[in-house]
C-alpha cells in the first residue's frame, strides 16, 4: 500500500472540508449528482475508511498529539514535504512549468542543507514558496475530463483523472526506491498519524457541519482541486477558503504548496505561502 498516496488523500479530503466548512459550500444532500454515478458504492467505501479514521488514526493521532509539541510536528510534515517534493518538479515539468521546476528544485535544495533535511523550511523566507503539482493536474493543464467521482478504500477521494497521479507519486517517492516497503510503510504510516495528529480540528468541524458528510466531502475535495488545478486564479485574497489556508498551514505544516504541501508551511518560521503566478512560465506549444 502506498502510504504516500494515504496520506496525501487525507491531507486533501480533510483539508478540503475545513476550507469548504468556512466557504460555507452548501449543497442539498439529497440531490444526485451526475458525475458521481457509483455514489452507492462509493458510500460504503466512505463509512470503512471513517471507521477506520475513528478507531485507528484518530486514537493513535490523539496519543501522537499528547507527546509531540506542535512545533515539532510541523517540522515532521516539513520533512516529509520537502522528501516527496521530487512529485511537484516532474509535474512541473510536464506542464512546460521551467521556471517553477527551477524554484522548486531550489527551494528542495535548501531546506535539505541548511533546513537539517527539510525539518526547517528557510526557503520560504529566501522567495522559494511551497506549493503543489500532482499528475492529476498535469492531466487537467493537458485538457483530460475530470471523469466521475470515485472513493477508494485506505485512499479516500478522488476523480478518475486523479487515479493515475497514484501511480506517479509512489515511483517519486525516494522512500520506496531505498529500501521498499520495508522502510517505506512504516516511515509512511508515522507521516499519516502526524498528519492526522494536526487536522483532529479539522475532523471536529466537518463533524459539527449540518450537512450529509459523504456530500460535504465530495463537494470539498472538488473545491480544492479546482483550486490547486488553476493555482488559485479566481480565488480572491479576501476569500475565506484562501483566508483559511493560512490558519490551517500553521496547525498542518508540510512544505509543499498552499494546499498541504501548500496547505503546509514552514515550521512557524514565515507566513503561509501564496500561489505562484506561473502565466508567464508556460511553455506555449502550437
């Protein structure tokens, strides 16, 4: 099992409902929605993997939380963050993105050196922002159709065009070239319970939302991926959801974009990263 892939789509799914709870997304639960024709199955998959939250993560999330200071979980998720930041360059790459791919491979660079590992992140103050590519935006920048909404048991959300961004983030990942899973699934699963240990906020204010939680999610996860697809144009300053992001960087942390890795942040050292402007950075190919 892909424990990266587990802990991104938690990061996503829940970070996705905070931002979506302060957006105030209302939508009726009781509606169909077209582009989720395997809702039935989908649900199912949804309430094993919330019950696997609730009696695993969450518990084992809670004793993490009681012996880590949040100064320390921050610079975990800084470390993880800057380890699988090898996703974000290829993608950047793949999106005729050069300069970002530059930034970005620079921004690895020092926080790996002078961040011990990427435990700090002092790129951040240097103008080296953290944020986030995945293959599922790559596919998007390309012109491919979001497809159907799908939940997958362990991994939560994502849409059929999301799938293949699986794959990609697992052969980036440096863990699994060293020494498999052996070293990977464990050090994998330390970053899910760090992860879970900052969003048990997030989780008690989707659990107090008035809404149908398997919609709510939905609706977030697609939020938020409308906003990492278009690096957030459209999404203005003074907009709750990017408001929020902020608040949630500094509880989260992971060195990665204005989501997780972009939801993450530096170690309490700077202020949340905003989006990059690469308009001026894509390769136009006729």
């Amino acid at each position: 099992m892909d424990m990266d892939g587990v802990a991104t789509a938690l990061k996503g799914v829940l970070a996705g409902v905070v931002l979506a709870v302060l957006g105030g997304c209302a939508h009726n639960p009781n509606a169909p929605d077209p582009r989720d024709p395997y809702e039935e199955t989908n649900r199912k998959f949804y309430s094993f993997n919330d019950a696997l939250d609730r009696h695993v993560l969450e518990p084992a999330a809670h004793g993490w939380q009681a012996i880590t200071p949040i100064g320390f979980r921050q610079g975990v998720s800084n470390f993880y963050g800057n380890f699988y930041y090898l996703n974000t360059i290829l993608n950047n790459l793949l999106q005729g993105k050069l300069l970002s791919a530059i930034r970005d491979s620079g921004r690895v660079v020092l926080n790996t050196t002078l961040g011990i590992g990427g435990f700090f992140d002092v790129a951040t103050p240097f103008g080296f922002p953290a944020h986030q590519e995945d293959f599922g935006q790559t596919l998007a920048v390309w012109g491919v159709g979001e497809g159907d909404y799908l939940v997958f048991p362990f991994l939560g959300p994502a849409t059929q065009r999301d799938v293949p961004g699986f794959g990609t983030a697992f052969i980036t990942n440096p863990l699994f070239w060293v020494g498999g899973l052996v070293i990977g699934l464990p050090v994998g699963m330390l970053e899910v319970v760090n992860t879970r240990a900052n969003l048990l906020e997030a989780t008690r204010l989707r659990d107090e939302a008035a809404l149908d939680p398997y919609t709510f999610t939905r609706e977030a996860y697609r939020q938020r991926r409308d906003y990492l697809i278009r690096d957030g144009e459209g999404f203005g300053q003074d907009d709750l959801y990017l408001d929020f992001n902020g608040e949630f960087d500094d509880g989260a942390g992971a060195g990665a974009d204005p989501d997780a890795a972009g939801l993450p942040d530096s170690a309490g050292t700077s202020a949340p990263a905003k989006p990059v402007d690469d308009s001026s950075d894509v390769l136009k190919i006729d």
